[in-house]
C-alpha cells in the first residue's frame, strides 16, 4: 500500500552527498518517514505514460512547475515524480526511453526530495540559474541539440485546463526553450496526461479514502464549531485546524461562507459573526498523499426553512441516481439525464454538475453541462469524481439561495461508490 | 490605520483605506512616468503560498487565498481586475473598496479580457506604447517571472509595435518602504506568528508525528485569524540544519532539534519568525551559538537605522560572531506582501549599496553552525521580523527570543 516503498533500483546518489557526515548540514532523512507510492505504481504509470508518447509520436514530455491553486497547477510533476508536497517547485524532464530528471529551485531542496522519495535517482537544483537552463542542459544529455526535429510534449499549454485556460508554462522558459531548440515540434501535451491520470489505480483510491475521512474530520468540526456569535472566519480555521490534525496536507482548498441565502462559493471566509438563520454554502477538500477529496456539505444555523429542504431532498435524489448511473460502459451523460430527470420530476430548476479529481485537474473535466451540452465522457472504471448537483430556490431575504451538495465517488460496476463516510444530510445546527 | 468601514456597509475583511490606496497608485504612477510606462500588467500567479501575486494584491488588494487575478494599470485612467469566475468577481467587488472594474474572464482567456480592455485604452495593432510587465523577467523566488506563456505570446501578437518591458523592479521598489497602514499589518501578523510559537513551544512531545506539532502550528495561527495558506518550513530531528517545506511523520524523540521558518500572514502581509527549540536540555554548543546569533540579531538590529547599509548591519553582525568565535554567517530580506526588497543578503560586497530608509521591514535571520552529537552539523538560525526606524529595527512580534529547551 501507500505509507512506505520498497527499494529502488538504480538510483543516484543525493545530490552533494558525502560519506563525512560533518561536510553537510543536512542530517538524514528516511523514506520511510514520509507517505508515498509503491515501485510497482511508478513502473504502472510511467509505462502507460510512455505508451501513450509512442501513440503520439512524442520523445520526451516536459512538466513545468506551478504551485498555484493550493499547488493542484504543479499536478502533472507530481504524477510523474512523486515531488512533492507544499510548494516545492518541481520541474519533470520525463524522456521516453532515458532516466526522468527532477528539477527543483533551491540546492538544499534537491536532496531531501532526493531521499525522502524513492521514484525518481536524478533530482537536480536550480540554484542561481534558470528554469530553462536546466531544462535546456538535461535535453543536451538526452542528445538533443538546435538541428533535433523531435516531437516534445509540453504539459501545461494553453485551453486544455479549466482552472487555467492558458496553461501554466512561464513566457521566459518557453521561449527560451524555443529558441535552444528552434526545430522541434513542441506539442501540447496536457490532454494526453489528463487522460492517463484519469483512471486510477488501487493505491491512488486509498489515497482518496484517506482523503476522504480528512473531510470527514472538517464536516465535522463546521457543525462542532458554527455557531451564532462568533466569526467566520473562525469556523473555517477550526475546519482547516480539523483536517490537519487529522494527517491532512497542506494547502488545501476550503471555499466557505455561511450567511441567509447564500448562492455562491468564497474562497476566504470573512470575519463577521454568524447570526441564526445563516447558511453555508462549500467546497471542503480533504488531501492526503496529494490526492483531494472534495464533498459539499450544507449546514443551516437553526431550522432550516421547508423549501432548503425540498431543495435537498431533490439534490440528494439527483446524487443518488447520478451515483447509480455511474457504471463503466455508461457516460457522464448518462449522468447527467439520471439527475435532471429527478429534478424535472420535482418540478425544480436544477443542473447536474461533476467535477474530476486526483492530484489537481484530473478528468473527466468539470461540467455544468445537461446531458446534451456537451461531448460525453465514457465512463471507466477506476475514475474518480465529485457529483454534485444544484438546485436552489428564492429564501426569506428575496434572494436566491443554491444547494449545492455532493461527494466524492469511484466508478466501480455497480455505480458510483463514495470515498467519504460522514451523513450526507442537511445539517441543522441548534442555536 | 485599516478601514473599519466601507461607506456605509462594515468592511467584513480587513482593508486598507483609500488614503493608503491613493498613495500607492501616485508613487507608482510617478514612477511609470520616470520611464516612461504607459500601461502596467501585473498578472495571476497564486503560487508559493499567494506570494507570488504580490504585486497585483499591492495594487488592487485583490488577491486573497488563491483567487487568481490580473491587474490591467494605466498611467492615466481606470484601474481594471480581472479575474477566473463570476462569482469571484462578484465577491471582490463587494468585499473590496478599492477597484470598482472587477470583470471575470469566464469561458475566455487572461489575454482576450487584456487585449479588449487595452483597445479600451486606445491601444490597437499599431501602437507603440510601453508597457511594463511584471513578473516578465525574474525575481528571487521565479527566476523566469510568473507571466503564462500563451498570454504573453497572444499580447505580443496583438500589439506587435508595442514596446514590452519588464516592471517587476519598478514595482518592487515602490513597495519597498513601508506605510503605516502596512507596518500596523505585519505587526498584526507578527502577533499572530506569536501564537505559532506558542502552539510550538506547548504541543512538542516526544512520541508525536512531527507532522501533529507542524499541524498544531498552523492551527494556532489560523484560530488567531491568520490568512492562509502561509508557509512554515520546519522540521525536527537530531541536529538539523535544513528547513524543509513540508514535515514528515517521525515520531519526535529527546534530542530532537527543531529548525524553522515560520510565515504568519495578516491581510497579505507576512511576518516572519525563526525560533529554534531543543527537546531536552540543549548541549553547551546549542546554547553557546544561541547565545552567538542572538547577540549579532541585536547587533545587526541597533544598526538598522535609516542612512547605514545593509553592509553596516552585516558587520555589526560579523563582529558580534567574530567576537564569540563562533561559525557564524549574517542573512537578511525584505518582508512584505511577497518577495519584497531589499533582497536576499548573507554579506556580500554589494550590501553597502543599499542604503536603509525609515519604513523598509525585513527579516533579519543570523545563523551559525557547529557539529553536533551526530556527528551532523547543526544550524543555529534565530531571527525575526523588523522595521527600520530612526533608532534601529524595532522588532514587530512579541515572543520571546530564545532558545526554547523542552522538559
């Protein structure tokens, strides 16, 4: 399983490592100590990854570091290479038939990602230079040179990531790769990666699970801590405080507001004091290992007026038939029709919505989208999504309010199978 | 002081106030025209913890907990933001008094909403105009910049004749000094980084997963009303001398030597702390380089006075070390909204041209090492964050300096 890894073949040594333990700052670090994923899964990714660049025709891919978006931009390194948790910026030089290169920014970086992690022999620094000049001094190892017609695969290019529609790769990087390398064709890799992330494996799921309970833990310390009086933001940073004592990894994304009627999600919570009658609205992530299990879970200061609900009692039936609608063979639209149909039979105005994930931007893409708005995902299974359908209806202040609800699932063969364990409910906290 | 209202509406989120909003716009301004900058691009990059979109947040305090936006900056007219999704800009509109234009890209690009507001401002496929981007060439934490690639080419093939230059020095120069509102934000945060030291100093046990007291830490600060997510590079093991980004599971044992960098962060603002803590008694050569860096800490501080050098404050240090016979090394940066100025110094040649004003706030961070019972070499890093002042840094958090020894 996942907590610790066998031994590695043919690594390299760490980077400015010395037998005289005196000649380094850095006192040891066992792999042992951190969470990370088998050889057998490194050896099952990287040969599927591989297979895929000789569908494509591609010689090497190139993964470039972002530690955006609670670091879900960085997701593709992270696939590739196991590196790394919060905020090490990494590079992956991923090549056919050669061995992968990590490269990370600061020299002291490289060889505790080196020897907390078992993947990958060759994890390099940056120091004073630049991205590019790694980049371009490991592609002349790999025999590349000004006159090389290869096809390279650049991960992060533009349109092919919702959350970042015009990829992640820096101006300055890309270009000067360009110039050091004016004959080959750079190609977009993002949406051959996205599909091999897709599908995930045995220990990818239990990484989710874990994940799960990690959001198990923040649901409840929401309905533990909210109540009339006090701030906010202070009920956000119990829920955070929850998952990461809990084991969780950090950044992770909590979207969460709690006021009457809410409709949309905010990424920060603000610091005004919760009245009766307030209502949350949220997108809580649970991540462990990397992997982000993501649920949605209202929760009402009081007594939830009928029509929160009907509206809930409608979006749960709308997960629930997505959920049994999720079964390799099937599509997303498929999905989508399960959960509309149970709204229209409601009479409610409601929207089927899913959203992949994994490491970061795993497909099948998010959509919003009815059953025919959009090209429809086969299903597989092994794929990994939150179903989350909306509804809403007009609450006591006039506006508007959504629920929103929803949790993450697998596709096994019979439907989809939630990775979490708290009551799915609408939560009427006594104030 | 920060705004407690918002014209008539309570300000749910801590802000600046237009005073403070009107004079960065006029220094920045000033400065664009020294160049001779007609428009200023500050683009989304929410990585290394939000740091990196440090200058639109300076420009706009849009920014928060990875809300991804783009600050469009003219010289002359109405300030822009754009940002992902409608209901984020919606919310920034609201919460915050100093933008009004927040517009969401929706299903299109960064540089589709750039062009169009830009042929707003009159620029069209023949104009020759400056304009500064930052984020274009590098700083210290992104050595290539943060601009996307497929932005940057787009804009570059919209507006061919346009002269495209980088302003990320010109930002950062401007943000360098410090405004009252500003320095009252990172002593808040330096309040906050209090609580962290506390949570560390209460939570440490042996027996524990060093990823539990990590976990306390960040707890602490967030019950504290700290932003998030900030960075705390830390670990705990026999005589370290490296902060890594991330702890891991070892279970804390006696003898175990914690090393850290620990962020707290108000309204953006960060304050950094480094506070080092032996489990158990630490060994006479712990104490004695504590005792080392502490006094060139204070050395360095009293000569952080407006009108000396960062190299005044590197030999003050230098001497403090020297005076001890201890293996000690001086380091200082600016701290801010991100990677403020004055830049990475560990007591260069060039440290005498960069002379201090009254207002610049860095983290002032000495260290020495000495083998410890390992065998390994430890790092003894003390520092904290402070203010230049007329007579010296003055320390902006309240903990005390010391090296903390657990029972």
């Amino acid at each position: 399983m996942v907590e610790t890894s066998g031994s590695s073949p043919q690594r390299s040594p760490a980077p400015g490592a010395s037998a005289q333990p005196s000649a380094s700052l850095v006192s040891p670090i066992s792999a042992t100590e951190v969470t990370q994923l088998s050889i057998a899964e490194r050896d099952r990714r990287w040969a599927r990854v591989r297979r895929g660049m000789a569908e494509e025709g591609i010689a090497l891919l190139l993964a470039p570091t972002h530690t955006g978006h609670w670091a879900q931009f960085q997701a593709d390194v992270r696939y590739l290479t196991q590196l790394a948790p919060n905020m090490y910026e990494c590079f992956a030089v991923f090549p056919a038939e050669s061995e992968v290169t990590a490269i990370t920014r600061m020299a002291a970086h490289a060889p505790w990602l080196h020897d907390s992690y078992q993947w990958v022999g060759d994890v390099r620094a940056l120091g004073t230079r630049t991205w590019s000049v790694a980049v371009i001094e490991r592609m002349h190892e790999l025999g590349f040179d000004e006159s090389s017609q290869e096809r390279v695969g650049v991960i992060g290019r533009r349109q092919w990531m919702p959350r970042s529609p015009e990829g992640i790769i820096r101006y300055d990087t890309m270009v000067r790769l360009m110039e050091a390398f004016p004959k080959v064709d750079w190609v977009n890799a993002t949406p051959l990666m996205n599909h091999l992330r897709s599908v995930k494996s045995p220990e990818e799921i239990a990484c989710h699970e874990r994940a799960g309970a990690i959001a198990d833990k923040a649901v409840e310390a929401m309905i533990e801590h909210a109540r009339p009086g006090i701030p906010a933001q202070t009920v956000w940073a119990h829920m955070h405080a929850a998952m990461l004592l809990a084991g969780g990894e950090y950044p992770s994304m909590i979207n969460w507001d709690m006021r009457q009627d809410l409709s949309a999600f905010a990424r920060h919570p603000t610091y005004r004091l919760l009245e009766p009658n307030d209502f949350s609205l949220n997108e809580i992530e649970g991540k462990h290992n990397g992997y982000v299990h993501h649920t949605l879970h209202p929760a009402y200061l009081g007594k939830a007026p009928d029509n929160y609900h009907r509206t809930y009692e409608a979006a749960y039936e709308a997960f629930e038939a997505a959920c049994a609608a999720a079964r390799p063979g099937n599509t997303t639209a498929d999905m989508a029709r399960a959960a509309e149909a149970v709204f229209a039979r409601r009479g409610l105005e409601g929207q089927f919505a899913m959203l992949g994930r994994g490491l970061g931007e795993d497909g099948p893409h998010m959509t919003v989208h009815g059953p025919n708005g959009e090209q429809p995902t086969p299903l597989e299974a092994g794929q990994v999504f939150a179903i989350r359908p909306v509804t809403g209806d007009i609450g006591a202040t006039g506006r508007r309010f959504r629920m929103w609800m929803g949790d993450t699932c697998v596709v096994t063969p019979d439907g989809a199978r939630r990775l979490s364990a708290h009551p799915m409910e609408l939560t009427e906290i006594p104030c | 002081m920060l705004s407690e209202a918002r014209g008539s509406l309570p300000a749910e989120l801590p802000q600046f106030t237009l005073a403070e909003r009107d004079r960065r716009w006029a220094r920045v301004r000033e400065a664009m025209a020294n160049e001779g900058i007609d428009l200023l691009l500050a683009p989304p990059h929410s990585g290394h913890w939000g740091q990196m979109q440090a200058d639109v947040r300076y420009l706009t305090e849009c920014g928060i907990n990875m809300y991804e936006c783009l600050a469009v900056f003219p010289v002359a007219a109405d300030i822009v933001v754009l940002t992902r999704m409608e209901g984020h800009a919606a919310w920034l509109r609201e919460m915050y008094g100093w933008v009004t234009d927040v517009r969401p890209i929706g299903g299109k690009s960064w540089s589709a909403l750039v062009i169009e507001r830009m042929a707003e401002l009159g620029y069209d496929a023949a104009s020759r105009g400056r304009v500064g981007v930052i984020g274009y060439a590098g700083s210290a934490d992104a050595p290539e910049g943060i601009m996307r690639y497929d932005t940057m080419a787009d804009l570059v093939e919209a507006f061919p004749n346009v002269e495209w230059v980088s302003a990320t020095e010109l930002v950062n120069h401007v943000r360098m000094v410090k405004s009252a509102e500003e320095i009252a934000c990172i002593e808040r945060a330096g309040t906050i980084a209090d609580r962290a030291v506390r949570a560390m100093v209460e939570h440490a046990r042996p027996g524990i997963p060093a990823q539990m007291l990590w976990a306390h830490i960040h707890a602490a600060m967030l019950l504290a009303g700290g932003e998030y997510p900030n960075m705390i590079n830390w670990d705990i093991r026999p005589d370290t001398g490296f902060w890594p980004r991330y702890p891991t599971n070892r279970l804390i044992q006696p003898g175990d030597y914690c090393i850290n960098e620990m962020d707290a962060k108000f309204n953006g603002y960060i304050h950094q702390t480094n506070h080092p803590l032996y489990m158990g008694t630490a060994p006479d050569n712990y104490r004695r380089a504590f005792d080392a860096v502490l006094a060139a800490f204070e050395a360095a501080r009293e000569a952080a006075k407006p009108g000396n050098s960062i190299g005044d404050m590197a030999r003050a240090a230098q001497a403090a070390f020297t005076s001890r016979g201890a293996d000690g090394h001086f380091m200082m940066h600016g701290r801010g909204l991100g990677d403020d100025l004055p830049s990475l110094s560990q007591g260069g040649p060039s440290d005498d041209h960069v002379v201090l004003e009254e207002g610049i706030a860095f983290i002032l961070k000495p260290w020495a090492q000495d083998t410890g019972a390992s065998g390994y070499r430890f790092r003894m890093a003390v520092g904290d964050t402070c203010v230049v002042t007329a007579t010296g840094g003055r320390r902006l958090s309240a903990h005390p300096m010391e090296l903390s020894q657990i029972a």
